[in-house]
C-alpha cells in the first residue's frame, strides 16, 4: 500500500453513505482521518485550518455539488486529488467533471472500485508533489539570487541621525506609492503608524549607539500614499561613520500579504464564520485570562465581586433545521447571535461554542439577582419571533449559569480551569432542559455527579443500540363497551446487561437529548410493524388490530421518514392503515405548523395519527379541527383522578364529546381501577388501556392474548 495514513476530506450529507466509505477505507488498513462537510463555507474553513490528501465529494447535495467543491478546492490553488462517488451520475456530467478537473469518479453501487482510485491518485499526487518541490526549489534559488543582486531586501532606506530621508530605493514606489522626490528630505516617523513610532524610536536610538551592528528585525506599520496600511520587517544598521553611506542603512521586507493570512487564520481559528462571535477556544482563553488576573489579585479586591458564565442552548433547533431548511437554521443561529450581544453589556463575551449552542462571559456582577435578570432579559429576546425567509420562526432557550467570586452565593467557587466553568453551565444548562423550555438552571455541586450518571447511561445506550439490548413490550388498547382487543401500544424496554430493564423514563430524554432517538425510532417502528405482521400471518381475524408507536418531533422532521416508513411497510407486509403514530401534544403544535407536507403524506398513506396526553399541552382547540388527526388519547392525570368529583369527569367528558364532534377516536391512558372504566365507559369513552385491563406484555405473553380474545386457535 502507498502509505499508511489518509486525511480525507467528505462533501456528503448522509451520515450512512459517509459510514460506508469510512469503513471501505479503514478496511484497507488505511490509518484515517476524515472529516464530512455540507456546505462551501465548512469545506472552505476545513481547507484553510487543516491539510487533507485528497478529497472525496458525492456529486450532489442539497445547497451543494461536486462540481462547486472541484472549484472552491481550485480557487484555494491546492493540488489535491478530487474523486467524485455518485449514486447516480450521467455520463455528460461525469465527463465535463473530467474534463474541469476531477480526478476519477465511482459509483456508489461499486465502491470495489474505491481503494484502486484511491492509491492511484494519492501516487500520482506524490509525483506531482515530487515535481512541484523541484521546481519551487529551482525558483528559491532564482529569487535568492535576485534577492541578493537587490541588497536582500525590497526596500533600501538611508536615513541620517535626525531620522530625515536621505536615499530610498525606487522599489517603494511599487509598495508606497510615492514619487521618490516626495520622500527625499522628509521624517520617517511621519509616515509610521502611530502606534508603532515609540518601538522605531527605540529602534533608531540604539543602532546610532552601536555602530556597524544590525538591530534585531522589528514589524511595524507605514501609510501607504493612498492612506492604506502597509507592514513592513525592518532591520536597521548604523553606518554613520561610513563617508560612502553616512547615514543609518534600513532593509525593509513588505511583508503585509503574510500579516493578512495571519489575520484571516486567525478568524478562522478564533471566531465563528457564520456568526462573527468568538469561538469555544477563544471564549476559553478570555475566561482563562480573567481567572488567572483573579488569582494575582489580592482576594480583599475582589470582595462582593461576582461573575457568571451562562451556557445557552436553543430549545427546538434540529426540528427547525430538518422541517425548514439548513438556510433558515443559520439565519436563526446569525439572529440569534445579535440578539444576545444586544442583550449584555459592551464589556462582556458572547461566543458561539457550538452548532446551537452559545456562552456568555458576564463579569462586574453585584450579586445573582443580577445574573437572573440578565436570563430572564435574554429569554424574552430570544421568545420574540424570528422573521426569516418570509416566515415567522418561534423558538425559546434554555440557559445554564455557573457563577464564581469572592463570596457565598456563589455557586461554583473551586474551579480554577475555564474548561470547569464552561462544563458546569453546560451541565446546569440540561438541567433547565428537563425542567422545560425555556428554563434558567444556576449549577450546583450536586448537578456534577448526576452529569456524570448521565453521560455514562448515554455511552451505554449507544452500545445497546449497537448490540441489541432493546426489546418492545405490547400494552394492549381494548373496547371499554365489549372487550374486544383493538389493538397494542408498542412500548420500548431496555435490557441493560448490569441494570436490567431501564425505565423508558430515564433513557428515553437521554436518546432525544443526543440524537439517538433517530436509531432506536426506527428500530421501534421496523419492530413493531414486524411484530404485527407476524400476528395477522399467524391469527388472520388479527387483521383488524392496529399498532400505536410513539414518534419524536425530531424523527417527524427527518427528511427521509417518509421513504423509511414505506420500505418498512413493504418489508413487513403491513397495510398503512394498520399503523398509528403517537405524538405527544405539545410535539403536534410544534410539527404541524413546520411540516404539514409530512402530515399529509402520512395521511395519503392512510397512516393514522394521535394525540398523545391530551389535555396537558395547552393546544389552541379552534386549530384542533385543521389538523389530519384520528385519535384523541386522554392523559393519565385526568383519568386518575376520576373518581374525586364531577369536576375532572367533567375535563373528561368535554374532551370525549370535542373528539366526537371532530369525527376523532378516544382512548383513555392509565385506566387502573374498575370504577375508571365504569367512568369512562359511561362518558361514552369508546377504548382505553391501563394496568386494569393489561399490562404491557412482551411478544410471547402478548401473542397469547391475542390467541384467547379472538378466539382462534393455531
């Protein structure tokens, strides 16, 4: 093999199609490293911040194509290989990528071909990178040379001991822009930034002292003649006493195109390209630098003197990103941004330290009422609608305060790492994500060792996604008037190989949290569906039964749901009309009114859809009627306290005739009791479930049932 290690830049925007290529490469024995990009301007910054071997590109993606990064990688000026894999790709325009400059390109459906390509190109770049070092080396040798014939330098200067212009070699005139008669007897210093005056003083004073001696280079700044900036390296040598000089000779190097890329490397390194803010690293050095100033101070100083780091996270943003687009996402994150700089004050730090996540720097705090009101300052803002591509965009934030100082309220008084700090408003941050949207949490001690449990149940869910250890257990859903079973609620159950079984309660927010509701909704969804399936093979009269799968917000948005559920519905032999997804309420107003196309197309499939704890989500019931709904299922809260008074069988009796009225099914949750049943059944509550009538069954127990209330016999 050609070499060992491969840094492989990826213009894709499947997650599975970059996984299969990092796995054919590392299969080869490749020591990769590889990182996946969507748009132009996270190719760019990749470019600019790292060095890559080659580039691999799919040839279309949604703002972005193959032949977009062929010329943003030819305008960079870098000769990196540029291979092209398509799952589908004409001839005409695989043969005009050919021919603007990529390399090779290989079909998806034949990633054999992958690894040949790969060597080939990477040997063919060796020889041009060969070749490039023998001809850069011969023009080394051709500008050393010129350098030396031009005294090493582009500018000449001879000043005398009062600084004045006495000589200055034509070459300024290409870099300064003066006529050299404009120069001659003038003052040097006039034409110096003045900012860098003190330093060429300084300069200046010891070369008159030691003569024949060349000062150390200094940077300083000149104005241009068209009032522009120019930087130049200068080293100064006095040659006063030399009657062929007699003045103080300066070598000056233009070396203003370098200071630039310095300046652009170091935006790319420090602040965020979309936003403008500070980034993570800079945020982290500007809070190291203050702790460190607080540690030199005498702590007397710093009596009754607070500041907090805030840690903000936007509630809603993935489901905003996939229903409305990446586009209107980072508007939302750039107005977001503005608003929060708004928001505190001119000597603060507002910086982006994440894909949707922000940290403020909030310092000359008098005590925590003030951090809190500077919050609450910030909800408002954020809660405020967004105006983007035409549309109304609502969002809140959940924010997470770690506060610090020489006094007792303060909650986080032993970190002496910014790291410490950031981590801890980020850890009170989730804590006020579990409270709700749009929640302030101050962090505490305590708060840590729960972060822990959690990042460690999240690692082990990841790993019993990946080895199987999730199971489905059945909650059947029966007629309150007849009995008749009419279907099952799939219901998640996690087999934790030391835990045992893991309540859905806590591992569930940990999969919304982190992504991994996306995996394990689908693994759900194919399971059920299987599940059901095998029962109407097994128990024809089960062709009548319905499965009820519970669906995130964030798996309502993803763009291929609609293509994953009809394959699994054609994997499974299962009739669309047969599967119900549950959303819970508060989730339904959210996604309705960001993916109607989505509602609709369930609906074309005669996929059925249900409100899940109605009456918890406070959703505007005159809107109730617009929405493609088929079921109402009523809270358990409600049904549990039936039995107290009229009052909550009348919020019972209202829901049930509202769904009536909308054409709509209601089935009751958490029914317990015989007398619920009477209840409900009495408020003309057609079907419920509960541990009075079932409980969740696993599939042996649940096939059993099936069996005894139809009636049927193997």
């Amino acid at each position: 093999m050609s070499q060992t290690h491969l840094r492989v830049l990826l213009v894709e925007d499947c997650e599975e199609d970059a996984l299969l290529l990092m796995r054919e490469l590392r299969r080869t024995g490749y020591k990769l490293f590889l990182e996946r990009v969507e748009t132009a301007v996270a190719m760019q910054n990749q470019l600019v911040l790292h060095e890559w071997d080659m580039v691999i590109s799919d040839y279309s993606l949604p703002k972005f194509s193959a032949p977009d990064a062929l010329k943003l990688l030819q305008e960079t000026g870098l000769d990196l290989p540029f291979i092209i894999v398509s799952g589908y790709i004409g001839e005409d325009a695989a043969v005009a990528a050919m021919k603007a400059g990529a390399h090779d390109y290989v079909m998806k459906d034949n990633l054999a071909r992958l690894i040949p390509a790969v060597e080939r190109e990477l040997r063919e770049a060796a020889v041009r990178r060969q070749n490039q070092l023998a001809e850069a080396g011969r023009r080394e040798s051709e500008q050393r040379f010129r350098a030396l014939i031009e005294n090493a330098t582009d500018i000449v200067v001879i000043v005398d001991k009062d600084g004045i212009f006495r000589y200055i070699s034509p070459s300024q005139e290409r870099i300064f822009g003066y006529k050299t008669e404009e120069l001659l007897g003038k003052k040097c210093l006039d034409y110096i930034y003045p900012e860098d005056v003190s330093l060429a003083i300084a300069t200046m004073k010891r070369s008159l002292k030691q003569p024949r001696i060349s000062q150390a280079a200094i940077e300083c700044r000149l104005f241009r003649r068209n009032g522009s900036l120019c930087f130049l390296e200068a080293v100064a040598t006095n040659l006063v006493d030399d009657p062929s000089v007699k003045g103080v000779v300066i070598n000056c190097h233009d070396i203003t195109e370098r200071k630039q890329a310095e300046e652009q490397l170091r935006f790319y390194a420090f602040y965020d390209p979309l936003t403008g803010l500070p980034n993570r690293t800079l945020f982290l050095e500007n809070l190291g630098q203050l702790l460190d100033r607080r540690s030199k101070q005498d702590l007397q100083d710093l009596s009754g003197a607070l500041f907090a780091v805030l840690f903000l996270d936007l509630d809603r943003f993935d489901v905003i990103k996939y229903s409305l687009g990446h586009l209107v996402a980072d508007e939302l994150l750039s107005a977001t941004a503005a608003r929060l700089v708004r928001s505190v004050g001119i000597a603060d730090m507002v910086a982006r330290v994440g894909i949707d996540e922000f940290a403020l720097l909030i310092t000359q705090l008098e005590d925590i009422a003030q951090v809190q009101r500077i919050a609450k300052k910030i909800h408002t803002s954020i809660a405020m609608p967004f105006h983007l591509e035409g549309r109304e965009v609502f969002t809140t934030a959940s924010i997470g305060m770690a506060i610090a100082g020489n006094s007792p309220i303060a909650s986080t008084t032993n970190y002496d790492r910014p790291e410490d700090f950031l981590r801890a408003a980020d850890t009170a941050m989730y804590y006020a994500k579990r409270r709700g949207k749009g929640c302030s949490a101050v962090f505490d001690a305590s708060m840590h060792a729960h972060a822990l449990a959690r990042l460690e149940l999240e690692a082990d869910l990841r790993r019993g996604i990946e080895r199987q250890e999730l199971l489905l257990h059945y909650q059947p859903i029966v007629s309150l008037f007849t009995g008749r079973l009419t279907g099952f609620e799939a219901l998640v159950r996690w087999n934790h190989p030391q835990m045992g079984l893991v309540s859905p309660g806590d591992f569930i927010p940990a999969a919304e949290e982190t992504g991994l509701i996306l995996p394990l909704g689908s693994w759900v969804l194919r399971e059920a569906c299987r599940q059901l399936g095998c029962w109407q093979k097994q128990f024809p009269s089960a062709s009548c039964l319905t499965i009820s799968v519970n669906l995130a917000g964030l798996q309502l948005v993803q763009p291929d749901l609609i293509d994953q559920i009809d394959r699994i519905l054609q994997e499974t032999g299962l009739e669309g009309s047969r599967l119900k997804l549950e959303l819970t309420e508060t989730i339904f107003m959210e996604i309705a009114e960001v993916a109607p196309a989505v509602l609709d197309q369930l609906k074309a499939r005669q996929i059925q859809l249900s409100i899940d704890d109605f009456g918890t989500g406070y959703s505007s019931l005159s809107r109730l009627h617009q929405w493609p709904l088929d079921t109402l299922k009523i809270d358990r809260s409600f049904v549990s306290r039936l039995s107290l008074g009229n009052e909550s069988s009348e919020v019972v009796r209202t829901i049930v005739n509202l769904a009536h009225n909308l054409g709509l099914d209601v089935i009751a949750e958490g029914v317990e009791t015989a007398e619920q049943m009477y209840q409900l059944r009495s408020l003309q509550c057609q079907c419920g479930q509960g541990n009075f009538l079932s409980k969740p069954l696993d599939s042996k127990a649940a096939t059993d049932l099936i069996g005894e209330k139809l009636k049927i016999k193997n």
